[in-house]
C-alpha cells in the first residue's frame, strides 16, 4: 500500500524544512516526490518519480516512451522501520538530480534537542535510503 506525506507547506519558501512523522514499522520505497513552483496566480505542481542514479527531469517520460529507459531495470531507493524505534533518515536532495542523501544527523540533533525536549536523538538509529 503506498503512504504520501506533505512535509513542506505548499507556499513555504525555505528550500528545506525539518519535521518529524510516525510510520509503521516495514519495508519502504520511495517513489516520487511532489513540489510547487510559485506564481503570481498560486502555484504549479510537478511530480517526478525517483530512481538511483537516474535525472528524471529531463525529458524522463519521452526517453520511456521511446524505449530508451525501462522503468523495470531501474531501481527504488529503500529504508526499512523496525518496531518501536527513533529513526533518523537522513537529509534528502531534491533540488539537483539525481536524487541523493546524505547523513547530517549531528547536524539536525542540535536543532531538534531545544525543540523536542522529550526526544533523545542521540539514540536514533541512522537508516539512510540505499
């Protein structure tokens, strides 16, 4: 079953935004990605499927339909959840493809300990999609 979550307001204009989010413990792929370019009207909304080492901005649909890439040989980045536990998942970049993700896990601790006074991140474990 696939989950969608939005973890940046549509209109926010910081490139990044940290948050928190609950999900059940599994095996999880991502799949794409939604964002909005803001206009003077309100917004246009772009969804771009998301493969390792692949740009699917540019001209990715055309390529599929010409044969040239096959959807089938390409491969998901994945994470698995476990049962009861605080992950950290890494930072996430969008912005130049091909997607990739790096570990700023310290990083991110000193932000969240003032703001989430409850949490120990230090005993996060580090599950970055692979």
């Amino acid at each position: 079953m696939a989950k969608a979550f939005r973890v940046k307001p549509t209109f926010k204009s910081t490139k990044e935004n940290t948050f928190i989010y609950t999900i059940e413990p599994g095996n999880y792929a991502i799949l794409n990605y939604w964002w909005t370019n803001s206009k003077w009207y309100g917004g246009k909304m772009y969804t771009e499927y998301i493969f390792k080492n692949t740009d699917t901005t540019d001209g990715f649909e055309d390529k599929v339909n010409a044969g040239l890439i096959s959807i089938d040989k390409l491969e998901r980045f994945t994470f698995k959840i476990t049962e009861n536990s605080l992950n950290y998942l890494g930072t996430w970049h969008f912005k130049t493809p091909p997607v990739s993700f790096t570990n700023d896990k310290v990083i991110l601790d000193k932000k969240m300990k003032d703001r989430y006074k409850n949490i120990d991140f230090s005993k996060a474990n580090v599950v970055m999609p692979n």
